[in-house]
C-alpha cells in the first residue's frame, strides 16, 4: 500500500539496485532535504540566472563527484517555478515545445544497462509554464506544440540530478538552428522568464569528441578536448561573443572537440537569456569526465 503512495519516478527509482551510485546519490539527497527542505523561488529573489550545463549521457548517473556537482549547484539556487530546457538531442525546425503533461520519456541512447530504459522523470504539469514560453515567440511566427513527446536525455538526465524529487514543471524547446546570432535571439525571448521564478537551460557538452576518445584510458584527456576547453574559458571570461560565434573556424581542436556541433550551440541560447552577454560568467563545473570537457555555468 505504502508503495501505491509513491510517484512513478519514486516507483522507479526504488527499483534500482541499492549499491547503483545513483541510488546514493538519491539517499544523500533525501538525507539533505530531511535536514534543509530546498528553498522555492520567491519574486524577492530576483531573476534566476541562465544556465548552460554539460549533461553527458546515462553514464552520468555512475558518476558520484559530477553527480555531487549538479546537485550541490542546483541547491545553490531557489528552487524555480519551472525550467525551460533546450537540449543538443532535439534539433527541429519550427521551434517546437515538448508536451507540457508529464508522459514517457525519450530514451535516445544505446548500449546501456536495461535500468536507464525504465528511468521516469514524472514532473508536473506544465501548461503555464508551457504557454508562458508560447508567448514569447513573435506573433506570425510558426511554433509547433507536440502533445506526446517526452523529455530527452539532455534533459531528463542532469535535470533528474539536480531535482530528483521531479516536483518542478519541465518544459523541452527543440533546437530550430545552429546559427550562433539566430539562437541568442531565441535565449533573449525567454529572457524575461526569469524573473518570474523560470530557470533556463542550454544543456550540451563543452566538448563531444565521442569518436575521437582512447576508450581504453577513460582518464586521458586529449588535447584536443583541452584546447577547446581553455579557448571557450578564455572567451566566456573576457565576454568575446563574436569570438564564440565563430568557433567553427577559430577554436583550437576542431573538429575533433566537435564533429557535430549540436553540443556546443546550446551554450548560445543560454547567453541570450543573459542580462548582459559579455558579462563573464560563473564556472560551476570544470575539469573532465571520460576526456570530455565538464564545463558548465551560469550567468545573471
């Protein structure tokens, strides 16, 4: 009977092997909220910062330190409203939004132990939020609503991390260019979100070289990795937008750091949901995971 009481997510989460590294990190978070119940947003807060976040892939979840990182960061924070999230893992045009009820989630990822595809992330309903967000694109302007697509792992799996209670509505925005100016325009229409209690997430990886790693030395970081690692730092720092937008051509390690480059452009939506772009950012995450670049951070 008590199980009948439990959310779907916390249904499938106790199905979860007790040694898993996920499974502590759970009971750590629970042991934390018994002690410091998570903030809610209030107006009085101010605005939320923009986040752009690496959110590698299902392995994550056998990560304790990066799994400590993303949790103690979202503490940091109140609690938002909602999150508005826009992942490398769904480039559509026009700009569409995920179904704004809680339904199964995307499971865009192969190899992996049978327990990822039975992951929920059950969060609640997000109409509001999901108008909200409708009404920031200019009138004329084609936008799709999906009514079955769930979240991907782009989404679900940092955001399932950071807020493993699911209690915060979730909305998934696709990805409807890689051009650098055209998604600041996008970050800068959800810009005023953030002052109402919406946190707004640009969710890739700093670097993505998958093809290009020594899978047999998980801890060596290539150079190429580092390179573009302190090339992308350095101009966060000194807020050279232009010098981002133009990393195709300019970035040391490419292509290598990004074959495809559908990990790195989130980082410009987040940008443009900035109050001032150039601003430099705060770093919350750095260093390596399996030689890719963990780099993640927020701006005001």
């Amino acid at each position: 009977m008590a199980e009948a009481l439990l959310s779907t997510t916390a249904r499938a989460d106790a199905r979860i092997d007790p040694g898993h590294p996920f499974a502590a990190h759970l009971r750590q978070a629970d042991a934390l909220r018994a002690a410091r119940p998570h903030r809610a947003w209030t107006p009085d807060d101010g605005p939320l910062p923009a986040l752009y976040l690496s959110h590698g892939a299902p392995m994550l979840f056998e990560m304790p330190g990066w799994m400590d990182e993303l949790h103690a960061w979202a503490q940091r924070l109140p609690r938002p409203r909602g999150i508005i999230v826009v992942s490398a893992h769904w480039e559509r045009a026009p700009t569409s939004l995920s179904t704004p009820t809680p339904s199964d989630l995307v499971y865009d990822f192969g190899g992996f132990a049978p327990m990822y595809f039975q992951m929920r992330y059950d969060t609640p309903d997000a109409t509001v939020l999901s108008r909200q967000v409708a009404g920031m694109v200019p009138a004329g302007e084609e936008l799709h609503q999906h009514r079955s697509r769930g979240l991907d792992h782009g989404a679900w799996v940092p955001l399932k991390i950071m807020y493993p209670e699911a209690d915060v509505p979730v909305v998934q925005m696709s990805m409807p260019t890689h051009d650098p100016g055209r998604l600041m325009q996008l970050g800068r229409r959800l810009r005023d979100l953030r002052a109402q209690g919406v946190l707004v997430v640009g969710s890739g990886y700093m670097t993505h070289g998958l093809p290009y790693l020594d899978w047999s030395r998980p801890d060596q970081v290539p150079g190429w990795s580092s390179d573009f690692d302190l090339w992308a730092a350095d101009a966060l720092r000194t807020g050279d937008v232009d010098e981002l937008a133009s990393f195709r051509d300019k970035a040391p390690g490419m292509p290598y750091a990004h074959p495809t480059v559908e990990h790195f452009t989130p980082l410009f939506v987040t940008l443009g949901a900035a109050d001032d772009p150039t601003a430099p950012p705060t770093t919350a995450i750095d260093g390596f995971g399996i030689g890719l670049s963990k780099r993640s951070f927020q701006v005001a």
